[in-house]
C-alpha cells in the first residue's frame, strides 16, 4: 500500500515539474528596450513624452524621458505603437517589434515644429499630452 501511494505521489510530482517546465517556456520574460529622444541634429530633447501601445490594445504606457531623453523600460515580446512628443516639435510614431531575448535601443527623432500642447489622438488610449517637462493623459469627450 505504501509502495502505490508513493508511486502515485511521484507521479503527480512529475505531472507537476512537467507541467511548470512547459509553461515557463511557453511564457516569455519582458524585454528592456532604450529609447533616446533627439532632434534632427542628434541632441538630446530632455523630458520628452513618450507613450506605448500595444497592437492588441492590452498594453499602454505613457513615461517621461529624463534630462538626457532617455528612458529605459521593460516590456513583453509583441508589436508596439511607439509616441515621442515635445513641446515645439512634431510627435515621432514608430512601429516597434519586441523579440525575447532581444534587448533593443530605439532612436525617436523629432522633427521641429509648432509651439503648444501636443496630443496624441488613438481612441480608446487616453490621450497622452506634453505640457513644457510634464506628461498626462487626458480623455477627449
């Protein structure tokens, strides 16, 4: 008897480390991925916003670079929809395909444009808004 509940025990252990193996490597650990926001000469735009969808709609972010327009965030394997936005320049979109395993650095050049707020306008992700050094979001009614 105590041979068959230890057998059995065995059994559901090895059904369980099977079970954990296959759904680690089914699951895919989030990726750093660098942004760096210049302008058309290549110098840095500190305090750029930059805002990051997700192509299914399941991912939204929206950060500040630092005072170098840089920033550094950690994101799952998929396609993205990537916004760099400053006060004075023209916003920058560009697709992004994040791999596993793969870290990446991503350049956002802006171009120079009108003064004013910017917005972003992709319903349903609030809108992002850059104010001077500052980013919110903002739903539109």
């Amino acid at each position: 008897m105590l041979r068959h509940v230890l057998a059995v025990g065995f059994a559901f252990m090895a059904l369980g480390l099977l079970v954990s193996t296959v759904w680690a490597q089914s699951t895919s650990p989030a990726v750093p991925v660098g942004f760096a926001v210049t302008d058309p000469s290549g110098a840095e735009v500190p305090h750029a916003c930059v805002s990051i969808r997700g192509y299914g709609g399941d991912f939204r972010l929206l950060m500040a670079a630092d005072d170098f327009g840089l920033l550094t965030v950690v994101l799952p394997p998929g396609s993205y929809e990537v916004f760099a936005m400053s006060q004075g320049f023209e916003k920058a979109i560009k697709d992004l395909d994040v791999q596993k395993n793969s870290a990446q650095s991503i350049e956002l050049r802006l171009a120079i444009g009108a003064g004013g707020p910017l917005e972003v306008t992709a319903a349903p992700f609030p809108t992002p808004i850059c104010t001077g050094c500052s980013c919110y979001t903002a739903d539109k009614k």
